[in-house]
C-alpha cells in the first residue's frame, strides 16, 4: 500500500502557539517593499472610501434637523442628491483600491512562487528524502494563495476599519457623549475574546494546513502509483484510508468554524445591545427635549456603519492567523540551507581520473553513534578506464555514486576530478563533466528529444540525439506518433520499463561527458537489447572515465576493473578474472549464491 499516514514534515501546531503573528507577517517585507506605494495609496483610497460614509449620517442629522423639519422639499431633494453622491464616491473609491492592488499582488505571489521554485532546486537530496512533496506542493499554492488573500484584504482592512472606527467613535462621542460611553461598553469583552481566539485559532489553522499538505501527498501518491493501485486492487484501501484524512481535515475545518462563529457571535451580539441600549436612552432624551430627532438619527446611523467595520474583525483576525501560519510554512522551506556552494580550491594533486581518497558518508538525520554508510573509501579510476562497482544489496553502491556529482556531501575524505577536488567546483562546472543514469529512470511531460537532450550542455543538435539514440538502442522513438516529439507524460509510464531507461541512458551520453556514472542502467532491458547496448557503450566508455554500478556480469564486462563493495568498505580491486579466482565474495555474487557475508544496510 502506498500511504503514508503523516508525512515526517509536518509540524507540531502546539510550537507555534507562542509565536507572534505580526512577527510572522514581518518577514513578507521584503515582497511587499516593490510595491508599498501602491498598497499605501489603495490603503489611503479606501480611509478615504470609509470616511465618505460616515459622513452620510452628518448629511441625515441636517436633513432632519433643517429641511425635514422645516418641510423644505428642495432642501430634502438637495440632501437626497448629497447622500447619492458620498455613495457612488463610496462605490468608486472601494472600486478604485481593488485595481490598484490587483496587479501588483499578483506579481508578488508570482515572484515568492519563483523563489520557492528557484530555492528547491538548489536543496539537497537530504531534504527531499525527508519532505513529502505534498507539503512542499501545498506551500507553493494554498499557502501562497492566502498570503496574496491577506495582502488584498486583511492587511488593507484591519487598517481601514480601525481608523473608520476610531473616526466614527469620534463622531458619536460628540453628538452625545452618554451614549458614546453606552456604545464603548463592550470594547473590554471584545478585546478579550480577540486575544482568546488568537491562541486557540493559531494552533488549529496550522493543523488545517498541515492536514491539506498531508492530503495532496496521498492524492499525489495515488495518481502517480495508479497501476500499483489497480494491479493489487487496492482502490479501496486508498479511498479509505483518503477519506480518513479527509473526514480529519473535515473535523479541523469545523474546529476552526466553531472559533470563528464564537468571536463572531460575541463580536456581532455585544454591539448590537449597546446599539438597542443607546436607541432607547436616545429616544427617551429625545421625548425629554434634550436631545433633537436629527442628532439621534446621526448617532444611530454612526453606529449602524460601524457595524460592518467591528463584525469584520472576527474573520480579519483568522485570515490574518491563517496568513500568519502560511508565512510560517513557506519559510520553513526557504530557511533551509542550500547545498554548499565551491569552497575554496584546494592544491591540485597530480593524478588525473576519479579518486575517493578516505571518503566516509552517514546521512544527516542518522543518528550520530550509528556506523557510516561508506567507511574510509580509498579507490582510483584512471583516465579513460571503466570501473564496475559490484557489492550486496545494501552494500552502498548508489550512495557511492551519488557523491561524485555531489547529490549527497561527502561526511569526510575528498573526491577529485583530474586532482580537482569536486567541492572547490561550482555545481554547473561539476555537473558539465558528470553525467549520471540511474537504476530508476526520471522522464518529464515533455518531448523525447527534449527529455534526452535535458543531459547536454550548451548547444546540441539533432546529430547529437540521435547518437544518444543509437547508442542507447532507443529507436523505438521514431515509430513513435510525432517521433522525437512525442510527449511521453507524467514520470514517462506511457513507456515501458527498458523504453525509460534507455532514454535516461541517452541522456547521460549526449553531452560527451568527461566522467559518466551509471548506476546499474542496464537492469530492465531484455537479453537481446542488453547486448546491442552493451556493443555500443563501450565506444562510447572507451572515450570517457566510467563508474559503472554492476549486478550482472555481462554489465561487469563492460569496465576494465572491477571494485567490490562490501560492508561500506572497498574489499578487493582487480579484473573481473582476477577477483573471480581470489575473492570467494565476489564469485557468489557473480554466481548468483549467497555469500553469506553481513552487509552494513544503506539507503
């Protein structure tokens, strides 16, 4: 079954409790710093919107207290025009704000989207053996989606409304300050139940958002493990076990819409009393004389428009922690430190070809008393000659691979490249004079020429392909539909195993590489085409410095020496015959038999 139940990203939302949202947000500056000008003006824009009306009551208070009284139709015309126009000034205003941040908060999601982007491709093998690409893929979309949301409108508005509220207090406080005191009553209750719903809201928002990044990466798994699912009948095991995390979101979505309809009903329900209050004490100084008929309308009008601006805050608020926690996640990633960049060049030593001088590796989340991975690798390929690495299952050959064009950093030891040690290199020197193939062949949705031509560096051209074709046995691609450009889809399954593999194998040679590393890339082909392969690899091994990773002896004779594996340890070095003869390890593994040795187990 292909489900992991919780991916080992993500996080405990009870660490992040105590963390300070506007501290979280601070960190979008940098994006947002493009752009201010254009935020502050729609922020500015939309006060001004706001204002418009609040002074609606003001134009009421003189229509009811003047020509209303005093039975002037022309004077309640002209009102009637005043109110009409603060309206439409209103409309166009809030009109005027959303254009203004349109555009450029679509460009600021754009740009953190391509840095999120720009910033996985040069993380470590590590850290995408540890993530689930699920919660890698909910940060690039939801989370981003919420920041641009917060950027649009909460960040505006908690702005807008605060000072449209404090304007508005203002104003009733001044029409009559008794009952400005009666509509200040619940501020104390409403600030409390603010600062309650903050706490609680923050831990399940990221629990919510945790659980989505742990369901796209089983729908992920799903889609891409689609013929496993079908060939074990496994259909509904996987629709179980997604409706489980489903029906968890479900109940943390609910969770969350229980918090917000509380601070919802304690903000919409406190206001609305101290409006009913201050309506009846207004009405009875109204009947007592102190208070004229135009001053009540005002004030009550007043208190009307700011109900939108306080029952807003409930929903500001979780938008505002949800954006919070959303930063908090893209930056997770970001943090993350790239691979090392060229340290500074050590002296060159004299000899040339692939060298693994003292070279230890552990992984960087094993535990620190567990045995190394690869323990002291001492072994030299020389120019121009092939070197087949044969060990047990488990044994580290691909782990030892990996290092040369540094998908994993060596623990300890060096590796050099014609005495260059690989770490004093760029990546884009190192990769150039590196090709690799791997056992499992990596296609993209895009062309076979494409795919192929994905492993040259510089300009190459169709003689280039088709080469790497000819080489690779791969004509299979021109009886294809469009040939060369023939789409293969999603991780290339519209091929066969061997079809796959021979295209990643034309990808490794059609740059010429100066060292070429295959990692048993032979595995899925059938005898015959095993052969043809074979014939044409070694014209081109005889050009290049080869590490070739071996399981049969076929592929064995392919390089001009062979390395056994075993242990971590580099056991024995010699011809194919010569270790035939002398190492009883090596014969069982060529033979086929258990050796009986017990092999260090690797990842």
């Amino acid at each position: 079954m292909l489900m992991a139940t919780t991916p080992a990203t993500t996080k405990d939302p009870e660490k992040h409790v105590d963390r300070s949202a506007v501290r979280a947000l601070l960190r979008l500056w940098p994006y947002v710093r493009p752009v201010r000008m254009r935020l502050l003006t729609a922020a500015f824009v939309a006060v001004l919107a706001s204002c418009a009306g609040l002074v609606i009551p003001l134009v009421l208070k003189w229509m009811v207290d003047g020509p209303v009284a005093d039975r002037d139709s022309a004077g309640v015309w002209l009102g009637a025009l005043y109110l009409l126009l603060l309206g439409l000034a209103e409309a166009l205003l809030f009109g005027l704000r959303r254009w203004l941040v349109a555009r450029p908060l679509a460009a600021v999601e754009a740009g953190m989207r391509a840095d999120l982007y720009r910033h996985l491709q040069r993380l470590p093998v590590a850290f995408h053996d540890r993530w689930a690409s699920g919660q890698l893929l909910s940060r690039a979309t939801t989370d981003l989606m919420l920041l641009r949301m917060f950027l649009a409108f909460p960040l505006t508005f908690l702005l807008v409304n605060g000072v449209t509220i404090v304007i508005g207090v203002v104003i009733m406080l001044i029409q009559d300050w008794s009952l400005g005191l009666v509509i200040l009553g619940p501020a104390i209750p409403v600030i409390v139940t603010c600062v309650v719903f903050e706490t609680r809201y923050t831990k399940v928002a990221r629990q919510a958002q945790d659980q989505v990044g742990d369901l796209t990466t089983v729908v992920e798994e799903s889609v891409l493990g689609i013929r496993i699912i079908k060939g074990f009948g496994r259909h509904r095991s996987q629709a179980r076990a997604f409706r489980e995390l489903s029906r968890t979101l479900r109940g943390t979505e609910l969770r969350k819409a229980g918090l917000l309809a509380t601070i919802w009903g304690v903000i919409v329900t406190l206001p609305e009393v101290a409006i009913g209050v201050a309506l009846v004490l207004g009405a009875v100084q109204v009947a007592d004389g102190d208070l004229s008929a135009g001053t009540l309308v005002a004030f009550l009008s007043t208190a009307l428009a700011l109900r939108w601006p306080v029952e807003s805050i409930g929903f500001l608020l979780a938008m505002s922690q949800e954006a919070a926690t959303a930063t908090e996640r893209y930056f997770e990633v970001m943090d993350e430190k790239p691979e090392s960049r060229a340290t500074a060049a050590a002296p060159r030593a004299e000899d040339s070809g692939l060298r693994f001088q003292d070279v230890s590796f552990r992984y960087p989340d094993a535990p620190e008393d567990s045995p190394p991975v690869l323990d002291r690798i001492n072994l030299h390929v020389r120019p121009g000659e092939s070197m087949a690495l044969v060990g047990a299952t488990g044994s580290g050959k691909t782990t030892l691979t990996a290092l040369v064009p540094r998908l994993h950093e060596v623990t300890a030891g060096r590796i050099t490249l014609d005495g260059e040690d690989i770490t004093a290199m760029s990546r884009e020197e190192l990769r150039s004079k590196v090709a690799v193939a791997f056992e499992e062949p990596t296609l993209f949705s895009a062309g076979v020429g494409d795919n192929v031509l994905m492993g040259a560096q510089g300009d190459a051209g169709q003689d280039d392909l088709e080469r790497a074709l000819a080489v690779a046995q791969a004509d299979f691609v021109y009886a294809l539909p469009q040939g060369t450009d023939t789409q293969v889809g999603e991780q290339g399954l519209s091929l066969s195993g061997g079809q796959r593999q021979r295209l990643a194998l034309a990808r490794a040679v059609v740059g010429r590489p100066g060292f070429l590393v295959l990692d048993d890339p032979l595995s899925a082909l059938d005898v015959h085409t095993e052969a043809a392969v074979e014939a044409a690899l070694r014209d081109v091994l005889a050009r290049t410095t080869g590490l070739i990773v071996a399981h049969r002896p076929s592929t064995v004779l392919l390089a001009d020496r062979v390395a056994l594996l075993s242990g971590g340890r580099i056991a024995a070095v010699g011809t194919h015959q010569e270790l035939l003869r002398t190492n009883a390890e090596y014969a069982h593994l060529m033979a086929g038999t258990p050796s009986g040795t017990t092999e260090e187990a690797a990842r």
